[in-house]
C-alpha cells in the first residue's frame, strides 16, 4: 500500500473551491434555462432547485474549514495563488457576516419579487410590487446591519458589486458628470428622424450573426438565444451564452448583442488555468460593463465600424435603409434623445438615468423616500434631468428588474463601467494606433488581442481599480469620458 | 433541524431531489443546449453534483432518522404516504450504504471514461479499443455485486438497479416464453412474402416533422406550459421538476422514425406529468421502475401510435404534410408498412416482434458476461452467433453488432431486459384500460386520447414509486407480470401478414 501525504492546505483550499464552481456552474444553468427554455409551470420547482444550490454554495463558503485553510495557507509568493486567497477571504469573511437564514431569505425572496415584478411591470400596477420592493428593502437593511463598522449604509452594498469603490468616490464622479451632461443634453438633443421599422426579425438576426462572427466568436463554445431581457453566462469554462431581445420595430438587438458580446468575449478569454476557481471571472461589474460598453459603443457606434458594416446591413432591410446613406444611419444611431427606458438610452442621456437611480437608491436606504412614494420621486426627477414626461410605471419606475431581484447599489457599476471603457479604449488606441481603419476593413482581432492581454486573461487576479491603474496609468477618471462625449456629441 | 422525524427526513430527501434533478437538467443542457467546447466543465459539474446528492444520501442522519421512525412506519397504514416513504427510503438507503464511496466515484468515472470511447470505438467499429473499458467496467460489476449479501443469482443484484425486486429467473421464464412464440412467428411472417415499406424512406423536410410530431403530441396531451421538444441525437425524455417534461427526438432528414420517437419519448413524459403532486420531492414522486416506464413510452408508441385507428384519424394529416412522398399510398400500405416485421441489425429500429429477440440476446450475454462463463474479448463472437441464432442474420461489422448501444460501455449491466419487459407490461395494462373504458378505437379515430391519458393517470401514473414495481402492475391489472396477453395482442395484430 501506498502511503499518501495529507493533502497541502492549499491544494485542499482549491479542491473546496473547485467544489463550489461546480455548483455555481450548476446554478447558472438552473437559472439560464429558467430564463431561455425552461416551460413556464416548470418555475415552481426550479425556485426550490436553486434555493438548494444557492444553501449548498453558502454553505460551503462559510465553512469553519475555509476559514482554518486561509490560516494555513498564510502569505504566498505566486502571484495567481496570493490572488485567490485575498480573493477567497473577502468572500468568506463576507458570507460569514451574514446569517444563513438571511442569506437563503434573501434568494428565495427575490425569486418571489421577480415574478411579482414581471406581472406588476406588464399591467403597469405599482401597487402590487409596493410590498415586494419594501421586503427587499428590508432585508437589505438587515443585511447591511451585518456590517456595523461601515459608517454609509450604501458602502456595503456597492462594496459587494465593486470592490474599493465607496459612495463619496461615486458621488464626486456623478456630481461631474451632471455638470456636462444636462447642459450638452439641452444644446445637442436632436430631433431629426428616427429609423422605422419593421425589421424582420429573421434578417436582424443574420445581422447579429455577422457581426458575431467578426468580433470572433466560435460556435463550438458560444451560443446566442433570445430573451426579454439580455444578459450573458458562463456556466463553465468555454460554454458561453449571449441572449438578445430581437424586436421588429427598431434595431436594438443589434447594438444589445455587441453589448453582452463585450462580457461573454471577457469571460471567454480568461486564462484556463484559474477555471473552477473565484479568479475565473470578470473582476467587478464595473470592468465588466466597461468591456460590454466598448464593444457595444466605442466599437460598435464607430465611424469605421459603420463604414465595414452599413454595406452589409442595407441589403438585408433594402426597403427599410436603401434611401438612408451612412451618414445619415450613423447620425440616426448615435442622436441624443432624451427619453423613458434606460435600456433604449443613448450614449449621453444614459448617465443621467443612473445618476437618477443612484440618487433614488440612496433615499430610500436613508428613509428620505418611502417605497410607496417613489412613482412619483421618479417621475419629477425624469422631468427634472431629462425634460420628459413619464406616461406609466412600467415605463418608469417598473422598468429594471434589477430592485426585485435584490440589486441595490448595483446601477451605479453601469455608468463608471463608460467611464473605465474610455480611459481603457484611449490606452488602447495609444498602443495600437487608429482602429477605426481596421474596423472599415472589418477586423477587430487586434483589439481584441489587446484586451485579452491587458485585462481579461487575469479574470480576478487585480482588484478592478488596481487593474485599471495597471492597464491605463491612473485611477478611474471621468474626464476621458466627457472629453470623448464632448467630441462626438458637441 | 427542527420538526417531527419525518418532516426531518422529508426535508433531507427534498434536498438530494433538488440536486438530482440539477444533475440531470445539467444533463439535458449538455445534450441539447451546450456548445460542444463546454463538455470538459460540464463533466466536472455534473461530476460534483452527482457526488454531492449522494453524499447528502447516504450521510448517517438519514439512518438514524429512519431508525427513528420504525414505529411510524410500522403503525402507519402501509398505503399511506409515511409508510411508503420510509420503506422505499429504506430499501434505497441499505442499498446505497453498502456501496463504499470509493467504488461509486470509480463507477461513475469508468463510465464517462467508457462513454467518451465509445463514440470513436463505435465509428471506427473497433471492438478492441473498447475491450479495455468494457472489461474495467465489468470488474468494478463485480466488485459491486460482491457489496451484497449472496443472491440466488449474480445478475439480480444488477437487475435490482433498475427493476427493483425482479428476479433473474422470473425474467429468464418470461423470456424463454416469448422466444418460444416468437421465433415461429418471425418465420411464418417472412415466409407470407414482403411488404413495401419502400416510401418510408425518402425526403421528409425535419421542420415538417416537426410540426407533425406536436400536433400528435398535443393530441395525446402535451401543452406549451409544461412540455417542451427539441431535437437531439439520441432520442430521452427528461424531468428537471414538477411541471416541466422535456421531451427529444431525432428529425432524421429521410425517414419518419421521429413520430414514433416522439410518440414513445411522450410516453415517458405522461407517466411523469401524472404522477401525484403530493410526491413530489420526494423518492415517490417518479415512476416506479425502468420497465413500467418503458411500458408507457411503448403503450403511447406502438399500441396507440402504430393502432390501425390512431392512423385513420392520422394519416389523412401526415399525407397532407408529405403530398409528394404519401399522396399515392394508401392508408392500408401505410398501416402495413410502419407494422412492418423483418429481423434486422439494429436494436433501435427494430419492429415490435424482433425487438424482444435483441433483448433477449443482450441479456443471456449479460449473464454469461457476470458469472464469468464469457470473456469480453470473445463477445463479437457470441454476439454475431446469436444473432446468426435468433435473427437468422450476419452481422456485417462490429459497430453494427455488439458496438451499437452505449449502455454498456456507461456500465449499465441489467438495464436491457426491463425494455423487453415494458414491452410485456404495456399490454397487460392495457387489456385492464380497454376493459374499463370499453374499445377505445373510435376515440382514436377521432383523435382523442384524454380518456386514455387520464385512466392511465388514475391507475397507474399518481402511484408514483410508493410501491414496488411488481405490487404496482397486481394494483393496476390485478395480475403479475404475465407474457401472455403481449403474445396474444402480437399474433393478433400480426395476423393479416400471415395470410
């Protein structure tokens, strides 16, 4: 008989975690296939699997084992290896914080605001979603007790979605963007004519397809399905999945399948080595959103990114473009038109809608704003930033699934993920010089090589601050936003 | 924990249920959703949360709940929903603690290593880079069975897996009683001369297909709100939770296999979508064993989807969807042809009467392989002799001989006679639903399958897995399994191919 050694603490530390990627990896499916092919009377049963998995994953992370091997393990030289220790022991301190009937209270009570949410947004009925809203404010209340050394309450909240980024660092950041934005929304608001559908939905989605295939995506590991409301998973290593909202009337799904080709493309290019580890995944929502918003803006409302593709996409609508020349299809793309969806919003207007939730999240944390009253809040302050008129809550304050499911303090991740994309796209360019010539040609792999290179290979190795500095020399700035605002827009 | 013992062992069991069904909607995902490049992930997933269901299981808590509630149970009306609970935990529970851990993990391990040679063994139809696989696999077969106390016969600790409380003798009588019937028929059959089934084979547009396997499946009670179809390889049935069957198929492009797929993937469905919501999350809550499951998929396949009044309500539709490929053949040649009897290489695509002989075949082999009379390595032999034997035919090469199913490069040793087994079920079950709802021909004709469905549903189906297989067929026919009406139903149905 062989004699074999105990285990080394890290090795041990690894198997634990590679244990709890699995599960998680089991939980995105679960919760993918709820939202692209799961039957609709399947949903009762499939909140009782999640819960079970979601008990398992915390559970396993809360270990009293985790916590004696982070012990153990002590300082590391490795650089990957020191990462998924700190990265490891934020978690598990976090988890630990929180008692574990709050934690499934939370899951389990979201699954139920997210279909209180979807009935109350399609009858545009508030009144039914009040006391959902109020019990997710509650548990956020209480969850946010569990860290009593944090001073601001929404400091806990955005901490758990970007890392080292407090509520004052939002706030200056915010504070200028509304100086330069309101006034370059009043003068440049552009009322020219918008493109008219119908497009078929067929031909928008060989659209998609070849524009997919451009930025270099790979049947064999990605698949593309449609879904209400867009979003990307990776349930494992090589198996990623993009969802767009195809819609007969405009566009969007064109610009929305560039955006979650951003993330699926981050978490693709992350280095096999840190798979079924924490490190194998986008740093923080911010970085995320920076990635998703360069391919979906920065590259995919570019001049050169036009100049390549308007040719294709004209004779797949020929009754629809053929009188409308590219110029004019680019100008109709990247107007500034203050309007009611977040979603729909414009490069500029975008800010603003979640500066606005930002605000909103912030008062009804503090009790400024009662649930009950915030219908009307929204609609003064949209009246306020925006000039315009909300005609009903679905599209107000029942637009973002985001308050049901339990994401406060997420939105601002949104808007300082445009930032970051600026400040990482300048650095780009400053290496690679003009894109927008390779873009006219059609290709898009020396960008993407960059990007692999710069930021996503290292998944969470960097905090995303630290990733920043590393990639563009300075910290998250907002002034090569504006600047790049200022110079396509004004 | 808090609560009674049973609410304690509910809990538990709702929990390994809950990722149970994970693993197996991790395993839909993978054959029907997943890009190919995610397999290895998947594995490793699939790996973990499998482990882990046993695991929560087999954990010690279970056992001592269980002991705890004896009295329960003993006190408890044997019908009642404690009762059957804790004897069917129970039974699972003594059968699972036998097993060390070690020894499952390298089942599951060997399997998936056996299945990914499979596929390139099977293409190549190379027997011996399979050989190495097989015999592992059969190895740890035997160190399995060995985890048990003595049984009158090696092969019924396999057999128990997947029929639980069947006997290798029972099944050996029922088997030699169809060979017995079955061989002359196949004879008298071949020498009444051929039938043109010719116009099977052609171009059937998939999307078409398609169309027309929903609208079968509809009738028979498939809705958008529960049910869904897509298409795959090999053809399954799969349950991720109450209120979602999934069934698949495979749209052959130049044949019409699919219908009857579907029709045989919706009889596994039903049976699951009739179960009591009560069991739900529970170890009751699914059928009851292999073979009542396969008597489903081939009452709604070939007792209801090849019946001569199925396809007079039917066919006028099908010729409808293919003009040009059915316009000029009558229903009766249609009827004639999809009923068509002729031995025949492949398990899989064999008619109702030889199919029984290919099982029978694998599982002789399949003791013979157990109880060490036969070595793997002279397996195509023995294989290619029987076939010769039973079939009367030559088997050209291995990927069309012993290399054409998988199961038993996953390791299932035991699985194949509870097809054969379905088949002889499924007509005992429904001589009891025609005598209770009287002849069911002109509903069919009609295209209503409800009554059906719902007898099924009554008698049958919402039993769920509270009793035992055996105890499941005497409840709903008020007979054990018996071959006899299965061969009356076959000479009769057969009948006019004869003259």
């Amino acid at each position: 008989m062989s004699v074999t050694a105990a285990p080394l603490p890290l090795d041990r530390l690894k198997a634990i975690l590679a244990e709890i990627a699995d599960l998680k990896h089991a939980e995105s499916i679960a919760d993918w296939d709820s939202r692209v092919s799961m039957p609709p009377d399947g949903a009762a049963a499939r909140a009782d699997m999640t819960a079970t998995l979601t008990r398992f994953i915390h559970g396993r992370l809360v270990s009293d084992e985790i916590g004696e091997l982070l012990e153990e393990v002590g300082e590391l030289g490795d650089e990957v290896d020191a990462a998924l220790v700190r990265v490891t022991k934020r978690e598990w301190e976090r988890a630990r914080r929180v008692p574990s009937d709050l934690a499934a209270e939370l899951t389990h009570s979201a699954g139920i605001a997210v279909a209180a949410w979807d009935k109350a947004k399609a009858a545009s009925d508030f009144e039914s979603f009040v006391p959902h809203l109020e019990r997710q404010l509650e548990l956020k209340l209480r969850y946010i007790a569990c860290f009593p050394e944090v001073e601001t309450a929404y400091d806990v909240l955005l901490d758990d979605y970007e890392e080292g980024t407090t509520t004052a660092d939002v706030e200056r950041i915010f504070a200028r963007l509304k100086e330069e934005l309101v006034p370059l929304i009043e003068q440049h608001a552009d009322a020219g004519p918008e493109l008219q559908g119908p497009f078929p939905l067929e031909r928008q989605q060989q659209a998609n397809r070849l524009v997919l295939d451009a930025f270099g995506w790979d049947p064999a590991s990605w698949r593309i399905d449609e879904t209400p409301h867009p979003f990307a998973s990776k349930p494992g290593a090589r198996d990623i999945r993009l969802t767009t909202y195809t819609s007969e009337s405009d566009l969007t799904s064109l610009f929305s399948t560039m955006h979650e080709f951003g993330h699926g493309v981050y978490e693709f290019d992350i280095d096999e080595a840190l798979a079924r580890t924490p490190l194998a995944t986008g740093t923080s929502s911010m970085i995320h959103e920076s990635q998703s918003r360069l391919w979906e803006n920065l590259v995919g409302r570019s001049r050169g990114f036009w100049r390549w593709f308007y040719p294709q996409l004209q004779p797949l609508f020929p009754d629809r473009l053929g009188g409308i020349d590219e110029d004019a299809f680019v100008r109709a793309i990247s107007a500034i038109r203050p309007g009611l969806i977040r979603c729909d919003a414009d490069e500029v207007t975008y800010g603003l809608h979640i500066i606005l939730r930002f605000e909103l999240e912030q008062d009804l944390l503090a009790g400024k704003v009662a649930v009950r009253d915030l219908p009307e809040v929204w609609n003064a302050r949209m009246k306020e930033y925006l000039g315009v008129d909300v005609p009903d809550d679905a599209h107000g304050v029942l637009q973002d699934m985001h308050w049901s499911t339990g994401l406060l303090g997420y939105f601002p991740t949104y808007q300082l993920g445009n930032i970051a994309s600026v400040q990482i796209w300048d650095r780009a360019r400053a290496d690679l010089g003009d894109l927008e010539e390779q873009f006219a040609r059609g290709e898009f792999a020396q960008l993407r090589e960059w990007l692999r290179d710069q930021i996503y290979r290292h998944g969470s190795v960097y905090p995303p601050r630290e990733l920043l500095r590393r990639v563009t020399g300075s910290d998250l700035d907002p002034e090569p936003y504006l600047a790049y605002l200022r110079a396509k827009f004004a | 924990m808090t609560g009674t013992a049973i609410e304690r062992l509910r809990e538990r069991l709702a929990e390994v249920h809950d990722l149970s069904r994970a693993a197996m909607l991790l395993t839909w995902d993978e054959r029907v959703m997943m890009p190919p490049n995610g397999a290895q992930a998947r594995a490793e997933a699939l790996g973990t949360v499998s482990k882990l269901a046993q695991e929560r299981f087999i954990d010690v808590d279970v056992g001592r709940l269980l002991d705890e509630l004896r009295d329960v149970e003993e006190s408890s009306d044997p019908d009642s929903f404690e009762a059957s609970l804790i004897r069917v935990t129970r039974r699972r529970y003594e059968k699972a603690t036998r097993v060390p851990p070690e020894l499952v993990g390298e089942m599951r391990r060997a399997s998936a290593l056996g299945l990914s040679a499979y596929g390139p063994a099977k293409a190549a139809s190379d027997f011996e880079s399979m050989r190495p696989y097989l015999e592992r696999s059969l190895e740890l077969r035997q160190r399995y069975v060995e985890c048990f106390p003595p049984a009158d016969e090696k092969y019924d600790i396999l057999l128990d897996d997947y029929e639980p409380e069947m006997k290798t003798a029972e099944v050996r009588r029922i088997f030699d009683e169809l060979k017995d019937e079955l061989r002359p028929l196949i004879e008298e059959i071949a020498d009444a001369g051929d039938i043109d089934d010719s116009f099977l084979t052609g171009e059937f547009d998939p999307a078409t297909q398609r169309r027309v396997a929903l609208e079968i499946a509809h009738a028979f009670g498939y809705d958008e709100r529960e049910w869904r179809l897509d298409p795959t390889l090999h053809p399954f049935m799969s349950s991720p939770g109450a209120g979602d069957l999934r069934l698949t198929t495979n749209f052959r492009p130049n044949d019409l296999t699919s219908l009857f797929a579907t029709m045989h993937e919706f009889g596994h469905g039903v049976y699951e979508w009739g179960v009591d919501r009560a069991l739900a999350r529970t170890p009751l809550g699914t059928g009851v064993s292999l073979g009542v499951h396969e008597s489903q998929s081939r009452t709604w396949e070939n007792l209801v989807g090849r019946s001569r009044a199925f396809w007079r309500w039917f066919y006028p539709r099908l010729q409808g969807a293919f003009p040009a490929q059915l316009g000029s053949i009558d229903e009766e040649s249609f009827y004639r042809a999809v009923n068509k009897v002729q031995p025949s290489l492949i398990r899989i695509d064999a008619d109702e009467v030889t199919y029984n002989l290919h099982i029978i075949l694998r599982f002789e082999l399949e003791q013979e392989l157990i109880e060490g009379r036969l070595a793997v390595a002279d397996l195509p032999e023995a294989w290619n002799a029987r076939m010769k034997e039973y079939l009367g035919i030559d088997v050209p090469d291995d990927a069309r001989g012993v290399l054409q199913d998988m199961h038993w490069s996953g390791g299932s040793l035991g699985y194949f006679p509870t097809y054969a087994l379905g088949n002889v079920m499924s007509v005992q079950i429904w001589e009891r639903a025609v005598g209770d709802l009287g002849d069911l021909d002109d509903r069919f004709e009609r295209g209503e399958f409800g009554e059906l469905r719902e007898w099924l549903r009554e008698h049958l189906y919402k039993l769920g897995a509270k009793f035992t297989p055996q105890e499941t067929i005497e409840r709903v026919t008020g007979n054990h399994i018996d071959a006899k009406p299965y061969l009356r139903y076959l000479r009769e149905k057969l009948a006019p191919q004869m003259a």
